[in-house]
C-alpha cells in the first residue's frame, strides 16, 4: 500500500535510529520513514512524544480509530505549505455568499453526476427500475440546484438525492446487504458498516490530500465549518464518495468478497467490520485509490488518489484566480 501504513494490532509504536518501530508481543516490525505519509491506528496504540516529533519532522499524517467508535482523530503535523495569501482568499471566498454559493452547488452537482455514473452502469446491464431515479438526477434534481439561492437549499437537495440513491441500491445488491435506512453512529446493519468505515477511510485521506496543499482544513464552502471536524475534507470527498467508497462496497458485495455471516460483528444496536472484513474492505479501498486511468485534460495516467489532491488545486485556481471549480466527473474519465 506504498505510502500508507495500517496499523491493525495493538501495541506501541516509537522511534528507532531513523525508522518508526511498532512493537506487539514482545517483537518488532520496523517501518522505513521514507515514503510513508500516513498512518493508520486501527486498535488501541501506545506513542510517545518522541514519535510525534519524528513524525512532525518528516510530515507523516496519523489517523486514529476505535473499533465501535469508528474515527476519533488525526494527529496533524505543522503544515509545511503555509500561505497567508491563500488563507485571506481563502476566508474572503468564504465570506462572499455569491462564491460560496457557486462553490457549494459545483459540489452537489458533482455529487450527482457521479452518482448517476455509478448507477448507469447497473441501469446498462439490465437494471430497468434505475431509469426513474436516473432520469430525476439528470433533470430535475440538477436544475433545482443550479436554481437555488442558499446553502440550506442546496443541502437539502442533496440529501434527498443520496435517500434517492440509498433507496435504488435494492435493485442491484443481494438482500442481505438491502439499506432500509442510513444510521452511522452506531451503524445497525451490513451496509451501513461498510459505508460509514469507507466514508471514514475517504474523509481521513482527503485530510492527508489536503495537508499538502496551501488550503485551510477549516474553512469549507458546503458544510459549515466546525470546530470539531476538517469541514473542508468533507467538502472535497464528496464527489469521490459514489467513484470511490461505493464502487468498492458494489464490488465486494456482488461478487461474495464480504459475507453478512463471516464478516460482520452483529449485535442488538450495531453492526461492524469484524477483522477479517476489515482488513478485505481497506486492500479493496487501497487498490480501487491507486488504480489509474487517463485523465482527459492532463493527457496521461494518473491515480484516483492523485485525483483527490488535483480537486484541492482546482479549488485553489478558483480562490486565488476566479476559475470555475469542478470536482472529480467520473464520466469525463472513463
């Protein structure tokens, strides 16, 4: 998984000589720090201060995770590609509602396009009872929010076409893994684990994406920035949602990679990704990030990950230069 190191085990990870150190069971496994860029904690892990320095010093991202709690938090190091200049336009874009506004529906629509794009492939192949919401997402939905004058409008239209979509996965996916209802936290049923640990798995890359960029995390255009949350990375990871979480989920489940009765930990109020199921989910998740294709406008090949981060320039080029912004279009790239 090249840049990006899984820590699934519990243990205690350190520095050593010039190498991170994870140790478990009385044995270590070392992990050069060239070419690392993030870390994932899995399970419970011990660090030290030590660590976090080294990390900081060579710009290694760390993303923590609780098996019920899903994620809990980055460890950020001191961004390297500070600019005041993109921080002003940045807070100024933010500020002007005309912008933000133009920004926020790029987003949606993006949202849409993909969504469609994912679903057509299933409509083509048989799926007849997709044309509706098919049909709906070209036309009405894209014009409602080409037409609306606020964020919360624009919300709104896109939470009803995720329902939407969420409602159409019956056609297509196996009934063990049919969604009546999205619940994340916790999450009650097979599908609703797997979107909301591919959801935590995309919103945590698009925090490693945007960290080398000039962008704020804080300061986002869809969603209200928080003080609780990189608000931007869940702007930016959305139109990657349906190309990237999705398509892996479709994958895994139509083809018997994951099972309800091998893969899940069931209980009365939620449902999980055992281990096993885990660690399947993330090499899907990896391979489907690093997979490439030929981007149109670059005329060469480049990953789908590297596509996340080009979405963060693109929104820089519309901040500092007034170029429009539009995210990731899964059909301009097939």
């Amino acid at each position: 998984m090249g840049t990006t190191k899984y820590i699934r085990s519990m243990g205690e990870l350190t520095r050593k000589d010039h190498s991170i150190c994870f140790r478990k069971n009385g044995k270590n496994v070392y992990i050069p720090i060239e070419n690392t860029k993030e870390i994932y904690c899995l399970n419970e892990v011990s660090i030290n201060t030590k660590l976090l320095d080294f990390l900081s010093q060579n710009h290694v991202v760390v993303h923590f995770f609780h098996y019920y709690k899903g994620y809990t938090g980055t460890f950020y190091p001191k961004n390297q590609d500070n600019s005041g200049k993109v921080l002003i336009k940045q807070v100024e874009t933010f500020k002007d509602p005309v912008r933000r506004l133009k920004i926020a529906k790029s987003i949606v629509l993006g949202i849409g396009k993909n969504i469609y794009e994912a679903l057509y492939h299933y409509y083509r192949h048989g799926k007849s009872d997709l044309k509706p919401f098919l049909d709906w997402i070209h036309q009405d939905f894209s014009e409602a929010v080409k037409t609306a004058n606020s964020i919360p409008e624009i919300m709104a239209y896109e939470g009803n076409l995720w329902e939407g979509f969420y409602r159409s996965l019956v056609y297509f996916l196996p009934e063990d893994f049919i969604l009546n209802k999205r619940v994340k936290r916790p999450p009650d049923n097979p599908m609703n684990a797997l979107i909301s640990f591919g959801n935590m798995l995309l919103y945590t890359k698009m925090i490693s994406a945007i960290y080398r960029t000039h962008l704020d995390q804080r300061i986002s255009f869809l969603h209200d920035p928080s003080e609780r949350r990189f608000s931007l990375s869940l702007d930016l990871s959305e139109a990657f949602k349906p190309v990237i979480v999705y398509r892996t989920i479709f994958e895994l489940v139509n083809r018997k990679r994951l099972k309800v009765e091998k893969h899940f930990d069931k209980k009365v109020n939620y449902c999980l990704l055992n281990e096993e199921g885990r660690d399947i989910f993330i090499e899907a998740f990896e391979a489907r990030l690093q997979s490439v294709f030929t981007h149109k406008k670059l005329k060469r090949k480049i990953s789908y990950q590297t596509a996340m981060k080009l979405d963060a320039y693109k929104l820089i080029k519309m901040i500092m230069e007034g170029q429009d912004f539009k995210p990731f279009d899964l059909k301009e790239n097939l």
